[in-house]
C-alpha cells in the first residue's frame, strides 16, 4: 500500500471456498473491505488512531471464483476523517473482475 492505493493477493485456497469449490462471497467482500481500508491507511500513514467501516457498498460479478484473486483498492476521495475508496477484485490468471465496491472508512485521533 502507498500514496492512497493498495493491493492485497488472496489465494483461492480450500479454507476460502464455498460448498461449490469457488471463493465465498463473504471471502471476497473481506477481501474487498480490506483494500479499501488499507488505501485509507496508505494515504495517512500509521498512527495511534481508531478506524472502522462505516458502509461498503459492493457487487459480486462471477457466480463461481475459483482461482487466486487480487484486490486492487484506490482512494477517491477524502473529507475530514471520512475516506473512500474504490476497489476491483480480479481473477488471477483470468484478469476477469469478480466484484467491486466503494468503501466507505472512517480513521479518527
């Protein structure tokens, strides 16, 4: 993660799966969730703050995920302690997007 955008690598392990063998939608939000937040934290940078999710809005786009994903989060805009960030989850090696959302991250002193 730097200058406001991030990237995180979730493999489509067995621990991740649905009964189906694809990634679990909530797998793939989690994963969704964290990119964004980890854009918000590459725009402030460590501190000794408090953060939460206040709101993330998202889309799953393939019925059945199974390979390695890549969440790719970018901050859009900031306002005070309020960030957002976009964030599209690609296939790996497809480079097919999975799902993709806004979220919304809160980062208070």
């Amino acid at each position: 993660m730097t200058g406001g955008t991030s990237r995180i690598v979730m493999p489509g392990w067995e621990k991740n799966a649905d009964l189906s063998g694809g990634i679990h939608e909530g797998a793939l939000l989690a994963l969704l969730d964290t990119a964004g937040a980890m854009a918000s934290w590459a725009e402030t940078g460590p501190g000794a703050y408090k953060a939460s999710t206040p709101a993330l809005q998202a889309q799953v786009l393939a019925p059945r995920v199974d390979e390695d994903v890549v969440a790719y989060g970018r901050l859009i805009h900031r306002d005070g302690d309020a960030f957002w960030a976009d964030v599209d989850v690609v296939g790996q090696p497809s480079e097919r997007v999975v799902a993709r959302g806004t979220v919304l991250y809160r980062i208070v002193a």
